[in-house]
C-alpha cells in the first residue's frame, strides 16, 4: 500500500488530467487522501496562519511514527486553528511541535494544508470528479455586473430592490 506521501507525488508527476483521475480513483477509499485534498483545497475553512514556522524534524521532543495517530493530532490542531481556539504565539507553537513531530514527508504534507496547496496540480474539480461534493466548486457571490442588454435579459421579474433611506450627517456643535 503506497503512503499519502508517494501517491501525492505520482499525482504531481503526472500531467495528463486522465492519469491523475484514474491515479486518484485507484486510491478513492483512502480516507487519509480525501482528507488532505479537503484540508488543502476547501475554501471555507482558513488555519489564520501566514508564515510556516521553523522546524527541524530531527530535533523533537518526541517522534510520532505511527501514521493514525499523527492523523488526528493534525485533524485536532487544524480544527484548533480554523476555529480560532489557539491564536498567535500558542497557534505557531502547536504547529511546530505538529511539524517536528513527523516525519520529513508528513511534515511537508502538512506545509501544504498550511498553505492551501496540495503541490500535485489538481484543483477543486479535479478532485470533484473523483469524491462527489467533497469541496465547493463555485461559490455564488452577490458581484455587482456591468450594464449590458444581455445581463438585463437575466433578470427574473418580478425583482425586489430594497429602498433605505440615506442616514442624514449630524454636525456636531463646535465647542
């Protein structure tokens, strides 16, 4: 059984878009892939955290070798940090023990969810194609558009506007 580690990078070494779906098709019932493309690519979650912090994966006070257990201490810490439990200081802390814990590929892995890049070229879609409804592909915002006879066309009578009153400036007096 190949590691989450080695199937990232068959992904990344493949170009063609094909190969990488039936790469990832093969692996579909790895619970550990699906749950990296989610942490990596899902666009409503966000870890607060810009800057990796240093780490050396020699130096650490304690070494986790077993792969399911170095699974949920990163599920807990990336749960910790998008729901804003642990912040600053303490946030880079915990993710750098996270990171010394592991060994040198689930360290690099776990850079990756950091920086929303599973580092294989496979998009939201992609993934979609393999997992159903495992991210969000296009998320409908409310953006204004330009004037256009076309996008007038577009509209579903009938159409509600919402007329608020200006809030009038109060001049305070001078003092």
């Amino acid at each position: 059984m190949m590691t989450l580690y080695e199937i990232i990078d068959l992904v990344a070494r493949t170009t063609s878009t094909n190969e990488k779906v039936k790469i990832l098709e093969n692996h579909k019932s790895n619970e550990l892939l699906k749950f990296y493309f989610k942490a990596c690519l899902d666009t409503s979650v966000q870890y607060f955290i810009k800057k990796i912090p240093e780490y050396s994966t020699e130096i650490a006070a304690y070494k986790v070798d077993d792969g399911e257990y170095f699974l949920s201490w990163t599920n807990a810490c990336l749960t910790k940090l998008s729901s804003r439990t642990i912040t600053g200081n303490v946030a880079i802390l915990e993710l750098k023990m996270l990171l010394q814990a592991g060994t040198k590929e689930q360290a690099k892995l776990v850079e990756n969810i950091i920086r929303r890049d599973p580092k294989c070229n496979a998009a939201a879609a992609l993934v979609n194609r393999v997992w159903e409804g495992l991210l969000p592909e296009d998320i409908k915002l409310c953006k204004a558009m330009a004037y256009s006879s076309k996008n007038m066309k577009n509209i579903k009578y009938p159409a509600y506007s919402a007329n608020v009153p200006l809030m009038p400036f109060r001049v305070s007096p001078a003092r």
